[in-house]
C-alpha cells in the first residue's frame, strides 16, 4: 500500500484515482468509435469500412461487455478486488497497443471485442471498490467521479481524435493506461473482500488504514455478516452429490431474498434509463448525431469538443452536488429533464425534417440541455447507486448480472441506431428512447430506496424481511482469530 503519512481521506482518494481512470476507458473506447469512424469511410484511409463494418466497429465493445460481466463475479470473487482491476487494465493495455498497429478491419474488430470485455470487468468492478473503500459521508462524491473521469476520457479522445489521426490517439490512450497499470499495484485490497475470506485482523488494518478509527463500526459490522457466510460454506458436505442438492437449495432460497433481486431489479432499471438517455449514441454518433440536428455547415470539431466539455463541466458540479442532495429525488428529477429534452431534440428533428421550421443554433442548444441533463442525473447517478445497492453476501454476482443487462443494451442501442435512424429517422430513435425512459422512471419512482449518507450494511438491512440478528459475543472468539 502507498500514501503513508497521509489522511485517511487522500488514501481513498488514491484508491478512487486508480479505479477511476481504469472507467476512464468507457469514455476513451467509445468516445474513439465516434472520431474513428469518419476516418475509415474516408477513402484515402489505409483500412477502409462500409456501413455495416462501422456499426460492428460501434457494437463490439457491448458483446465484450457481456464476456466481462460474466466472467468478472468469478475473479474479484476469488482472486481479490486488486487483481481483478490489474488484470482489466493490462487487457486494456494490450488491445489500445494492437489498434496502433492494426492494418486491416479484422484486427481493430478484435481488438474492439476484448476492449469491451476489459470494460465489463470494470463497469461491475469500479462502484464495488469505491462503495467499499470509502467512507458514507464522502462516498457519494467519489461514485460521482466515476462519471466525471468517463466525460474526461471522452473529452481526451475527442479533441485529440479531431485534430491528430486514430493511431496517434491510441498512442495517447495506451500511456495513460500503462500508468494506470502502475499506479493499481500500490493499491489496497478490499476490506470487504478480506473479510469475507476469513482475513478478519487484515481487513481491520486495511480498513482503519483506508478510514482512520473512527467507523469501526461498519468493519466489525461486516465481519459479523463474513462470519455468517463463511461458516454457511464451511458447513457443507463434501459429498459431491449432497453439494449439488444443497447448491440448488440455496438458489431457490437466494432467489427469494429480498436482498438479493431486489437490488438486482433496481440496478437493471437504473442501468436501462442510463442507457437509453442518449449518452451512448451521443458519444458513439456524435459527428451523425449534430449534422442532423445543426446541418453540415457547422465546425464540426469545435461542436464535438464543446459537447464533451459541456459534459465534463456538468459532472464536476455534480461531484459537488452529490454531497448535499437526495439520490432518490435528483434521480427522479434530473429524468424528467432528461425525457423532455429527448422529446424536445425529436420534435425539432421532426419539424426540420417536414421543413416545417430550422434554426441551427436552437438545434445545436438543444444537444447541450439534453447533454446537460444525462451529466447531471443518468451519467453520475448510475454508478452511485450500483455502488451502493448490493449486499456483501451476493455482491460479486449481483454486480456480473446485473451488469450483464447493460451489455447486452449497449450492444441492443449501437447496433441498431443506424439502422433506425434510416428508417425511422431521428425524431422516431429518441422519442422511442424517451418512452423506455418513462417506464423506468415509473419503476425506480416505485421501488429505489434513498442510501445516501448510509453504511452499505445499513442499506443491505433495509433490502431483508428481517434485519439480520447475530450475536456478536458469540462470534467474537472466531472472529478475532482469524
């Protein structure tokens, strides 16, 4: 571990940077689909694409997802929070040093494929460790920033992509990444994981290194829950066959807690209004996106650059407001904005498009409040809340199927966006998003609870039938043994 001799609150920031900037590369991955693709269909470029070589250019990344959330709840399971992340970023490394390369569009689909299998490890994997590591008062704020490095990330890619070429721009990505990789090792593992694997003095020192000694409570808290858990596995047979009744049992059993798919339920709501509030295609399409809305004749590389720092702005004010405001009610609000702007963006496309009324300035506008209201609310809320729902027992499994969800509407929003914009045009694209996004707000309206300034346990307590009643002086002798 690294920041000796500083606060226990600049340890999680150094615990929150390196997380961060491994998110970072949502934001670079598909921030470089947008600036990529013109460059391709450019007929003097050395590897040429039609319309059906970009959308897959565009889509891969979310079947990578869906590799990455599966297979993410087995390593930070097993292999611990930090290897998890080091493992995610050396992927990372790897596939940004092959696009610097690559000669021909097999390569870059590949390596456009385990880039977003690293972006599935990290997606599950970032909200975990910050929710973690981070003390209540403060946690908010830094799941925020989570937000706030993707809209730097995009930003990067963006005015580096419009005035140098692709493969200079994975040179950038491929350092800053190398770095990130370098800065993981000196981080700390989980105390939450560490617990849970029986290491109780260890995730004692590790969280009072992360903390200070002011909330042990929440640690001996989560040790109490470990030991439930740990001595439930220990328990079982080793009878093979007695192991599989036992693990059907135990599904049946987990299926029905409360606990565990209701949090599950909420996270694929949140995940599914994050992902249709237009970020995704606003990154991905975004030269598309502002030539149907402000015409041809604008500077488009000014426009992508002002859109992405419009963004960043909006989620640097929203790591300051997150400290002070309800999740629930700016979730509930910050949506409302976000579906009258999409109605408001398809309204006007559906007027220029009847050449009923035009007005470029007023087109462009509206991109920014409809970006304003995703940075503001969908962007920064859906990592908070990940961060903060699952409890400790089904963490890991809950974060891979839940996340699973946002794989496959990643891949459900950037496949087909071309295809509706040819046929049902703009307008038709974000009025159906605007309709999915009401019916998630009508569901998160109904079931997601208020966390902020909470314990995770005292979350995970408010999910149960029951709170969980366990004896500590009974427990203590194991749990101080370990």
């Amino acid at each position: 571990m690294a920041c000796y001799g500083f606060s226990p609150f600049c340890r999680q920031c150094f615990v929150v940077i390196g997380v961060s900037i491994n998110l970072s590369q949502y934001g670079m991955v598909f921030g470089f689909t947008g600036l990529l693709l013109p460059q391709l269909q450019d007929p003097a470029s050395s590897v040429t694409i039609d319309q059906g070589g970009a959308s897959w250019i565009a889509a891969l990344p979310s079947l990578g997802l869906l590799v990455g959330n599966m297979i993410i709840p087995t390593i930070m399971g097993n292999l611990g929070r930090k290897r998890a992340n080091i493992i995610s970023i050396t992927i990372m490394t790897v596939c940004w040093s092959c696009i610097i390369i690559a000669n021909n569009l097999t390569t870059i689909l590949i390596v456009r494929f385990f880039q977003g299998v690293s972006l599935g490890m990290v997606n599950s994997l970032s909200p975990i460790v910050i929710g973690e590591c981070t003390s209540p008062k403060n946690r908010g704020a830094f799941l925020t920033t989570l937000s706030l490095v993707l809209s730097i990330g995009t930003l990067l890619v963006h005015t580096a992509a419009s005035f140098l070429s692709w493969r200079e721009t994975a040179t950038i990505c491929t350092a800053i990444t190398a770095f990130n990789l370098v800065l993981i090792l000196f981080a700390p593992e989980s105390p939450s994981w560490l617990a849970v694997k029986g290491r109780y003095n260890e995730a004692r020192n590790v969280f009072r290194w992360l903390r200070g000694n002011d909330e042990d409570e929440e640690i001996e808290r989560i040790i109490e829950a470990s030991v439930v858990t740990l001595r439930e596995t220990n328990a079982k047979s080793n009878s093979f066959v007695l192991n599989i009744k036992r693990t059907i049992i135990d599904f049946h059993r987990t299926m029905k807690e409360e606990n565990f798919y209701k949090p599950i339920l909420i996270a694929v709501h949140v995940y599914t209004l994050g992902t249709f509030s237009g970020v995704n295609i606003l990154t991905s399409y975004v030269i598309l996106i502002t030539k149907e809305i402000a015409g041809s004749e604008i500077n488009m590389p000014i426009a992508v650059i002002t859109l992405a720092v419009q963004r960043l702005i909006t989620n640097a004010v929203a790591v300051v407001l997150m400290k002070k405001v309800k999740r629930r009610t700016t979730l509930i609000l910050t949506t409302i904005m976000n579906i009258a702007s999409l109605f408001a963006v398809a309204g006007y496309d559906l007027a220029k498009t009847c050449n009923l009324f035009e007005n470029s300035l007023l087109g462009f506008l509206l991109l920014h409040i409809l970006m304003f209201s995703i940075s503001l609310g969908a962007l920064p809320l859906t990592f908070i809340i990940i961060g903060e729902l699952f409890s400790l027992k089904y963490r890991s499994i809950s974060a891979g199927l839940s996340s699973t969800s946002l794989s496959v509407l990643f891949f459900v929003t950037l496949k087909t966006f071309p295809y509706l914009f040819d046929n049902i045009g703009l307008y038709g694209t974000f009025f159906l998003y605007g309709c999915i996004l009401v019916y998630c707000l009508i569901v998160l309206w109904a079931f997601l609870p208020e966390t902020k300034d909470k314990t995770l346990q005292e979350i995970e307590e408010g999910f149960k039938n029951k709170p969980q009643n366990v004896e500590l002086k009974v427990l203590r002798p194991l749990m101080d043994s370990k």
